[in-house]
C-alpha cells in the first residue's frame, strides 16, 4: 500500500523527538499494530516453534521505556510474540533476530542523537533493514486508520518473554569474527562507550579476547548518552589515549553500529581510514569480492587512488548506510561503508557494526605487526575544502547561468591527478554545498570560491 502524502520512515527508520510526534506512545502503537500484521502476513507459518515472534531491543534513552511499551503492546494484540532483549546495539539485534528464528527484530534508538531524540528501527528476519515497499505498507497501515479495525480474537493475542541470554549470544558472536587462536594479549585499549548500548559488549569482548581496557562511557543514566562523549566527540578518546599510553581508542555512537578509532599517537582515524586499510587487506588476501568497495559521495577521492593501486576499485552511493547495504545486496559485494564510521563488513554482519569493525581493525593490526599509524600510510587522504552557500531558492544548478560551466572546468583541473568535485543542496538547510578535492590545495581555494561566487550571484541571500 503506498502512501504518498506522509513520511516517517527516513533513511533510517523512524527518528525524531521523543513525545512529540512521529516518536510518541500512540504512533509506536499503530506502528507497532502494523508490524505484528505486515510481518504475520509475510511468513504465513511462523519460523521457529510457536506463534510469529519480533525480536524488540533499544539502547538506553529514558523515551525507552515508553516507546518499548507502546509498541510491545502493538505487536501483541496482533497475535505476535515479543521477544525482549533489553539494551543491546542495534547490530545485536539484528543478529539475535536471526539467531532465535524470529519473523522480524525491531530496535528502538536515535544512534548518534542527543538523549532527548529516539526512533525505531526495523531489520527483516534475515537481519537486512527493511526495503522501501515494506516501510510504505507500515506507514499506509499506519495513516489509513486500517490497521486499527483488524484484531486478532483474545485467544490469539500475542506473548511477551525476556531473552536473558541476548547479550551473551552477541557477544559470542561478535568474538566469532575474529580469527580462532589470535589473542588481544600486551594491548592496552581505551573504549568510549557514549554511554550507550555497547557499554557492556565491547569491553566485554576486548577483556575476553585479552586486552587491557581502559572505558569509559559505560555508566548510562538514561540522559547522557552521547553527551559529549563516543564516535561524535572523538577528541576525548584521543586524549585518553596519550594519557594511558594506549595502543589504539576506540569509539562507539550511542547503538554502537558505528566506530571510530584514534591511533597511538592520539590522531584520530575516521571511517575512510578503516575502508583503506581493511579493504586493501582484502585485495590481498583474495577476501574482497569482485575487488570492490562500496562508500558513499562523501568519502575522500583518495580512497579511489589507493583502492586503485592495490588492484581493486570503489562504488559509491549516497550518503546513507542504508544506499551502502542496497548497493552491497545488489552485486554480492562483502566490504563498504561510510566516512562516519559505519562499516559493514558482510561477511560477518549484515549492518554496521562498531564491534565486529574494531575486531577487524585489531586482527590487521596483530597479524601485520604495525601499530595503527603505521597502517594508515596505505593511503593518501586528498586535500580537501567544502563551501557553504545560503540560498534563496533550490533551483536546479543547469539552469543557473556560468555555474556548470565553471563545475566542469573546476573538474577538468583537479580531475587530472584523481580529483573530484561533488556540488549539491542540503537536504534540511537552504544552502548549496560544495565539495573540491584534489592535489593542489590553492586550485581547490580558486575554484571553489569561483563556484560559490557564482551560485551566490544567483541565488544567493
């Protein structure tokens, strides 16, 4: 059923603030109402014993509570069993979906959000998220007042039980990623949690495989998750680092299915990092299908060179983990992912995962010998500049006078040593963005200020 006048799915499920619509007790019930039927009605005999089951996690937001209730409730008047599994990062839940035959996992969090933000996240029962056709069903169930006129007779209601063993599960898991017999043993690790859902798992995993770990971020209140802490204020790890006289930091988002990482010196390594080094890895040991990584637009032209060199080549999406995982389950690739730290390494995990991308990290760390700063010079990050332009008006950029010309020229110059230039409007602001990369730091200033003049001529405030 397609609906055409409303939108809450966004890239990544539902988000917003919580107890203000679309994040309220009332639309997590209906969505809840509409998972249990859409999801009945795709597997008309359950997976495993007993009625259709949905796997139901969440990280640790105080809105946690309300909305795992609300939309528990959803699913049980359905006639489908909830399946509570508690804090657990979002990759965990993708996983435990699986593991426990369920028909479909649902994880309620706003990833990197402030604590006063949430969202709902919903993976298939193959632990893939959903595709648009089965988000456009939900949402017109949701908006046509439909799902509320179909209910299950009370002998069919739904059953809720406590998977006590989830978090254990995943991290068995998790640990299965990494090689049998290699140990952490003489690494000293510091991990920043963001208060977050990985604030038991990975140090867990770590401690288990042999490091000596140092965290921080694992003490969750309910309202200090992400809070100057984690993946989104990196500085801190960095520094706690060079304090500990660490090997490597690593930090985590608020669902833990991004990573981040600092080296030995304290400099931080980002995503674009991770995909050099794992995937020329990869094209080493015969491991990366097709000798192909997928990012997004927004990673570093650079990444294109040293994939090149190493005998593989990239594709590139748009910006969403989302368009990366499309990509990857269009043609088998095995490795992609995003400048932000989500990093799915199929192989082992169908969605972003920061640990299981940390354990890789780790595994060419130990087998090669070299510290993280040292692996980090595969690749050359281009120099880069981004221009912000406020506009007036989002008007196609072909039919603003001079400024393709001047695109094409900007990408006729840096494009001779790799270069690229990617120009765009905000999705959420009215500006124009700019993106140079190249070589020649003073040609990217030239053009790109010849670029943003003649937007801003045009259109511009």
């Amino acid at each position: 059923m397609k609906n055409n006048n409303r939108r809450i799915f966004g890239t990544d499920g539902v988000r917003g603030k919580a107890n203000i619509e679309p994040v309220t007790a009332e639309t997590a019930l209906k969505l809840g109402w509409a998972a249990g039927y859409v999801f009945k009605k795709r597997n008309l005999q359950p997976r495993g014993y007993g009625k259709h089951k949905i796997v139901l996690g969440k990280d640790t937001r105080l809105s946690g509570y309300m909305l795992e209730s609300a939309i528990s409730s959803g699913i049980l008047s359905m006639g489908v069993d909830v399946l509570f599994i508690g804090p657990l990062p979002t990759p965990g839940v993708a996983y435990v979906t699986r593991s426990l035959r369920a028909d479909a996992g649902i994880v309620i969090t706003a990833s990197h959000n402030p604590y006063d933000d949430n969202g709902i996240k919903f993976f298939s029962d193959d632990g893939y998220k959903l595709d648009d056709r089965i988000e456009d069903e939900i949402e017109g169930l949701v908006f046509s007042g439909q799902i509320e006129k179909i209910r299950p007779s009370a002998e069919d209601i739904g059953k809720a039980v406590r998977i006590d063993d989830a978090l254990g599960r995943y991290i068995e898991y998790a640990k299965t990623s990494f090689p049998k017999g290699m140990t952490l043993e003489g690494m000293r690790i510091v991990v920043d949690c963001a208060h977050g859902a990985a604030y038991k798992s990975t140090p867990c995993v770590l401690r288990e495989l042999g490091a000596e770990v140092f965290t921080y971020g694992v003490n969750p209140d309910g309202m200090n998750i992400n809070r100057d802490c984690g993946s989104m204020f990196p500085d801190n790890v960095c520094r706690k680092v060079w304090e500990h006289g660490a090997d490597l930091g690593i930090a985590h988002d608020g669902d833990a299915d991004r990573v981040l990482f600092c080296d030995e010196n304290g400099s931080l390594i980002d995503g674009d990092d991770v995909m050099a080094i794992a995937g020329i890895d990869m094209l080493r040991n015969g491991a990366l299908t097709n000798n192909t990584l997928v990012t997004t637009i927004m990673s570093n032209a650079g990444l294109d060179v040293a994939l090149g060199k190493a005998g593989g080549k990239t594709v590139r999406t748009a910006v969403g983990d989302k368009y990366v995982i499309d990509e990857m389950l269009r043609n088998d690739y095995n490795f992609g992912g995003e400048q932000s730290g989500h990093l799915i390494f199929r192989d082992h995990s169908t969605t972003g995962d920061g640990l299981v991308s940390a354990l890789q990290i780790l595994r060419i760390m130990k087998s090669s010998g070299k510290t993280l700063s040292e692996l980090c010079k595969c690749w050359t990050r281009f120099p880069q500049k981004v221009y912000n332009v406020r506009v007036r008006d989002k008007v196609p950029f072909e039919k603003l006078d001079g400024v393709m010309d001047a695109v094409a020229q900007a990408e006729a110059k840096v494009g001779k040593d790799g270069g690229r230039v990617l120009l765009r409007y905000s999705g959420t602001e009215p500006k124009a963005r700019l993106l140079i990369e190249g070589r020649d730091i003073g040609a990217l200033e030239q053009w790109g200020r010849t670029i943003s003049e003649a937007i801003r001529k045009r259109i511009g405030e």
